[in-house]
C-alpha cells in the first residue's frame, strides 16, 4: 500500500472497509438481494482470486458483473462460451497489415473484468486457454507472451442444471477458482422489488467507487494483514480434514468423499479469511472469517463419491459437519 495515500496500514483498512460499504451501497441500487454473493465477489476480487458463479439462468448473473465493473470504473468484457469457441478466438491471434507484417489483435481477455458466460458449454482446448490466462495473468500467440491488463479478474458462470452437450470443468482446472458461489432464488418479497424495478423506466446512476490502482493497492493490503499461528493452522486443519484415508480424516469425509483438497484451498482460505475480517474493519482474522469464507473455497475442491450420490450427500453437508 502506497504510504504516501496512507499514514499506516491501519488507516489503509479503515479505507478498505468504507470502499466495501461505499461498493456494496452503489451495486444494491441495481441488484436485489443476493448480499452474501456480492460480499463474496468483493472478497475474491480484493484477494486477487477468480469465483465461478453457479446457478440457474434469470439470476442476473450477467447484470450483477457489468454492474460491479462499472462500479470500480474496469473494462469489462463478457465471453459467450459456445462449443464451437475456439482459443484465439479469446486470447486473441495475429493479423497481417498493410504493411504486410504481423501485428498482435488482442481478444476479449483483455479487460479487468471477463466473464466467461456458461464455461462448460466450450470445448476443454478453449477453457484450458482461459485457464492459463487466469494463472499466469499473460497469453502467449505465436511464441510471443502478451501481459494481460492489471487488475485481472474472471467471473466464470455455470448452468447446474443443463448437462447435455457440455464439457465440465475438470477438478484440476477448478482449483484455479478462488471461490464457487452458489446463486439461489431470491425471496418472495425480493422478486417482487425485482419486477417492480425492471419494469418500468427507472434508470440508475451508479458513481464510481474505485479505480484499477487502488484496486492494487487494496490486493497489496491484504497480503500484508497479520494472520495469527492458530487461525492459520485452523485453515490448514480444516482442508487437511476433507482428504480421505489420512491421520485427520473425518468418519464422514472417509464414507462420503473420494478426493479432498489440496494446499491451494489453504492458501484460499488464509486470504478470504484476512479480507473478510477487512471489510469488517478488523485488523487480523480470526477462526469465524475462516469458517465464513470456508464454503466458497471448499465446495468445488472436494469430490463425492457414489455413496454420496447415492444417498443425498451434498458437498455442502460434508463441510457443514467439518465446521
């Protein structure tokens, strides 16, 4: 964090919980409901992760990411993925020019904010280019890397209930998420103040709220906050628990799960954990922000097996009992 912005990194946390009120306030404008989904986005993109969000179309999805990339004043640019998307046709390819020399045209990855609308729905050549673009923050056409703009921030979308005709997301490729945040219906009261608001002729004025550098700024911080010896074995703790057949094993993770995860979920969880107790204006996390921040980083990270499948076990239930 520049110290010439602020006098200590205190006052640097300070500011980082008034950004996530001040955020949270100008998104509520557009969206209704769904808080936790919108906490959970911030927390990612403040701790430099990427989040797949998962539910089932009309959730406003789509309008909750164009609206937080307005927000924080980004680029954002949204990928449509179809079976037929090929990887130049995201990361870009080269170009003759008049000149007759080559000249790099930059795809749609090259914004701060990408969402990658209906992930599964590519072939894994193409989710495999996006992935690697998420994980080395650069694209390489030709032989040549090309840098990807900072701040780089990924918000795939993923269709639950739709199956046919897809391609989904090996466990290995996953991992690369930061979160997976589940979409829920809203409430009765909720989706009537939806219809009420995108029905009629009301138009938002949305401010402003940060830009790319504080942006960097803020990810900085969150890296620098103090995490204390027992929170952080409480995080390796929890993740050591959900591996099958090992010293810390639980009786359910050994009935009802194949794989656990592996030590990115670790590194996951320390760093929600600092940025959750951050935007609540604490200056060091304790246990409840691991445990608040566990769901999002364990869900996608632990595979069922077909005892699981077969008698209702969700993944969530397993974590639950972890808790």
């Amino acid at each position: 964090m520049a110290q010439s912005v602020f006098k200590s990194d205190v006052e640097a946390v300070d500011a980082l919980a008034q950004a996530y009120r001040d955020l949270s306030k100008e998104i509520s404008k557009v969206i209704v409901g769904q808080d936790d989904v919108v906490k959970a986005v911030i927390i990612s993109l403040f701790s430099n992760g990427h989040s797949l969000l998962v539910g089932v179309p009309g959730l406003a999805k789509t309008l909750l990411v164009s609206t937080i990339s307005e927000v924080l004043d980004l680029e954002f640019k949204r990928i449509q993925f179809t079976p037929d998307l090929m990887p130049s046709d995201i990361t870009g390819s080269e170009l003759l020019d008049e000149d007759r020399h080559f000249r790099f045209n930059p795809g749609p990855l090259f914004a701060n904010i990408v969402l990658a609308d209906e992930i599964n729905r590519t072939p894994p050549k193409t989710q495999a280019a996006l992935l690697e673009a998420m994980q080395e923050r650069s694209v390489t056409v030709s032989g040549q890397r090309h840098a990807l703009p900072k701040p780089f921030f990924v918000l795939a979308t993923q269709n639950p209930i739709e199956q046919e005709g897809t391609y989904p997301l090996p466990e290995a490729q996953l991992d690369r998420f930061m979160f997976n945040i589940p979409l829920d219906y809203p409430s009765y009261e909720e989706e009537v103040q939806i219809v009420k608001s995108t029905t009629s002729s009301n138009q938002y004025d949305l401010r402003h709220v940060l830009t790319g550098q504080q942006i960097l700024d803020f990810q900085q911080l969150v890296r620098k906050i103090p995490v204390a010896d027992n929170v952080l074995e409480y995080a390796v703790s929890l993740v050591s628990k959900t591996r099958p057949n090992t010293p810390r094993a639980t009786g359910m993770v050994n009935d009802y799960i194949s794989w656990g995860a592996g030590p990115r979920a670790s590194q996951y969880l320390v760093l929600g954990a600092k940025c959750h107790a951050a935007i609540a204006g604490k200056y060091s996390p304790d246990i409840e922000d691991v445990r608040a921040v566990a769901k999002y980083v364990l869900r996608h990270r632990i595979v069922r097996n077909y005892k699981a499948e077969a008698e209702g076990y969700s993944e969530e239930r397993v974590i639950e009992s972890l808790l």
